[in-house]
C-alpha cells in the first residue's frame, strides 16, 4: 500500500515507476525529493507538499521528502546524514519554520554508534557514515520529544485529497 524508492530515487524521466508501483496496488508513494539530488531529484515538483501524480491515468498520492535549499544544493536536515551532522538547535529552528508540512525518516544505522566501520572508504564516503553517529539517538529523543509526529496512514487520512494538486506526467 505504501512505498520509498531507496534514496529518493525517482526521477521525472522515470515516471514509468509510478505507473508500476499503480498496477502493484501501491496507493501511497513518499519517493520524490522535490529538488536536485545525486541519484535522484525531482526538481519540478514545486511546493514540497502532499500531491496527486498522475501517469496515464494512474493517480498515486505522494509525500515528498521535506527539504530546504541551503547555499545552492537542496538537502533533508531531519534525517538521515544532515540530522546527524547539524546541531539539534538548528533542526529545531527550521522544523518549525516547515512547520506546515515536515516529512522525516530515520535509518537504523544512523543511531548506531557502536557499528563497526567500513574498511577502505574513501575520506567522503567515511565522513558521510559516519558523521555525528555518536550524538544521533540522543538528538532524535529530543526530536521526537519537541515535535508531534504521526505516521503516514494518519496523515493520508489528513490531508484533503480533493484539494491536492494534481502532477500529470
């Protein structure tokens, strides 16, 4: 009922995705990152809000990813590797700056302090592992402590789907 497309992957070029995650029986899809990205990137997407997208008829409800544009690049500060790195202060400001509409995620492995590193990483590769692993779980208690957070079966049920924009690809 449900899908993400591992890193945020799809991509307008791709829009064939939704077409098939349609047929699957999939109603709800939070695969879009509504800016650029490295190995995805949606930047057409406009407001980063709830939304319809349609293929060929075939409507699917998406969530994007939050985001904000920070120094030129578009990046998701309330998971994953910039929730790590930022200091909650900041996380916190902007959360509630994106108070309207704020789509989070967490890996497992990014509150896993104690994982074993990988050998041979390159230097970029290594910082963005493992970056802030040790304050992360700490900083996710806070966050979920600050904010009020629902799943995204609630939040189908909140959004107002007759006023949604509809994306036609």
């Amino acid at each position: 009922k449900y899908f993400r497309a591992p890193g945020f992957s799809i991509r307008p070029s791709e829009s064939w995705a939704f077409e098939i995650l349609h047929d699957l029986g999939i109603e709800i899809d939070c695969s879009v990152f509504p800016g650029h990205h490295a190995h995805g990137g949606f930047p057409s997407y406009g407001k980063v809000e709830p939304a319809i997208i349609d293929v060929n008829g075939k409507p699917l409800k998406e969530f994007p990813i939050s985001c904000r544009e920070i120094g030129g690049r578009h990046i998701v500060y309330q998971g994953g590797g910039y929730f790590r790195l930022f200091p909650y202060s900041l996380i916190k400001k902007w959360a509630y700056q994106d108070k309207d509409y704020l789509l989070s995620y967490i890996h497992p492995r990014d509150l896993d302090a104690g994982q074993p590193m990988v050998p041979g990483l390159p230097l970029s590769r290594k910082f963005k592992s493992y970056v802030g692993l040790s304050g992360a779980e700490k900083k996710l208690r806070k966050f979920i402590t600050d904010f009020k957070f629902t799943d995204i079966g609630t939040a189908n049920k909140q959004v107002e789907w007759e006023k949604a924009r509809i994306i036609n690809l």
